[in-house]
C-alpha cells in the first residue's frame, strides 16, 4: 500500500487511474504496470524485464466478439453431462488466438480450436458441464486469447437434481 503517495511523485501517475500490479525496480521506479495473473502478453513483460532479457516479439492483438457471455443450464440431472457452446467472431485485422483456457470447477470440461482464426471468421468453445452436486451451481471459464483486455469470461449456471 502506497500511504503517502511516494509511489505517484516519482512516477507521474494520472490522478484517475487505479493499477492492478506494478513491477519496481531497486529504486521502486515502476517498470511496468498490470496484472500478468489477466494478461498472458503482460505476463511475458514482466518474465522478460525480471530474467534481464530484451523482449523483441510483439504479440499480435486483435478484436473479437462473443455470441453470448453466459448459458443457463435450467434443471439438469447430477453427474449427467450437458453441453454448451460459445462462438467467437474475429472482428479484427489479425488472426485471433486462444493461448488457453481455464475453468473454475473440475466438473466442467471445456474444448476448442488450436488454430488461429482469420478475420471475419468464427470458431467456437464447447464446454460440458457434470455436476457433482446437487443444488444450484455457478461456473467461469476464462478464455485467454489475443484480444486486448486478455481474455473472455463465459458463466455458466443452472440446478443440478437427483
């Protein structure tokens, strides 16, 4: 926690803006700034600045869009596997990405296509969700790709019963 500001008078920081992550060098003179737990690009920066190594790969951003950002299941029966999908259009000039993708749950099974995407095209997540339990659940996938906040959020929810 930076109290008294000493972080902001030595670095100029805009008076609106609010950071996630810095990385400081001995004198705490911010290097970089962001999350890189979010940002896989972030993520390489911070790898690259704290190994001393020059970073000469630039990651290619893109911008994408999603068909919907969450799924209701309604009632479904425990330990019974139900699909959904999830499409993504690569509304940008450069090929979209999925680096990975992350679930909150080991009950929920997610797929995809390793291939970049062209532009104008569409590629899709398939996600299978088997509750373990009955009760009303709430799963988030996190799809990593080449956009420029990082990655998409899909929810995924509905009731498990007997």
């Amino acid at each position: 926690m930076d109290v008294k500001g000493e972080l902001n008078a030595l670095n100029h920081f805009p008076q609106a803006t609010e950071y996630q992550c810095f990385l400081l060098d001995k004198d705490n003179k911010v290097l970089l700034v962001g999350n890189p737990t979010l940002n896989l690009h972030i993520w390489g920066l911070y790898k690259a600045q704290i190994a001393g190594v020059q970073q000469t790969e630039r990651t290619i951003i893109t911008t994408a869009v999603l068909d919907k950002t969450s799924h209701n299941f309604g009632n479904v029966r425990k330990d019974s596997a139900n699909p959904a999908v999830f499409t993504i259009t690569n509304t940008g000039n450069q090929p979209f990405v999925i680096y990975r993708v992350s679930t909150s749950c080991g009950c929920t099974n997610v797929d995809w296509d390793k291939q970049p995407v062209r532009p104008g095209q569409t590629t899709t997540v398939r996600i299978e969700m088997t509750p373990d339990e009955t009760g009303f659940f709430s799963k988030t996938i996190d799809v990593y790709c080449n956009i420029k906040e990082s990655l998409f959020k899909f929810t995924i929810t509905g009731n498990a019963i007997e």
